[in-house]
C-alpha cells in the first residue's frame, strides 16, 4: 500500500492530479488511514499506469474512464 504522494512521485505526478482523477472517478484509492491519508494498492496503481500510457497516446481522460470502466471494443474505438 501506498501513499499519495508516495504513488505521485513513482509516476511524475503532482498529488493535486491524483486528487482530480479522484474527484472525476477515474483513479479511486483503496482506503484511507487514520489521518484520512488516501492510500493506493497494486491494482490502483496498475490503473494509474494505464492511465499514464492512454494520456501520452493523447487519449482524453473521459475516455480513458470509459476504457477503464468499459469494455474491449471501446479500446478499439479509441485508438482508432
């Protein structure tokens, strides 16, 4: 498990984007700690990763939910 800043710094992320992706629905943490300190585990971090490689293809963030969320063939759609 870890922290936001700590997710943050692995990806070149500032904590205020982590915080946005959150506030969007894209990027939710496992759980929060005694501090409400969010706290990210692997499968949230594995998210975060495509996340990061859909924006450098230049993929809208609204997409990209929608490819995380939804199925193989919005993929499709989206990379076309």
């Amino acid at each position: 498990m870890l922290t936001i800043g700590k997710v943050a710094s692995q990806f070149g992320l500032s904590r205020s984007t982590l915080l946005y992706y959150h506030s969007i629905g894209l990027l939710s943490p496992s759980s929060h700690v005694p501090g409400e300190y969010r706290v990210y585990g692997e499968e949230d971090v594995n998210r975060l990763e495509k996340i990061c490689m859909y924006r450098r293809a230049g993929i809208e963030l609204k997409e990209i939910k929608k490819i995380l969320d939804g199925s193989e063939s919005q993929l499709q759609c989206a990379l076309r």
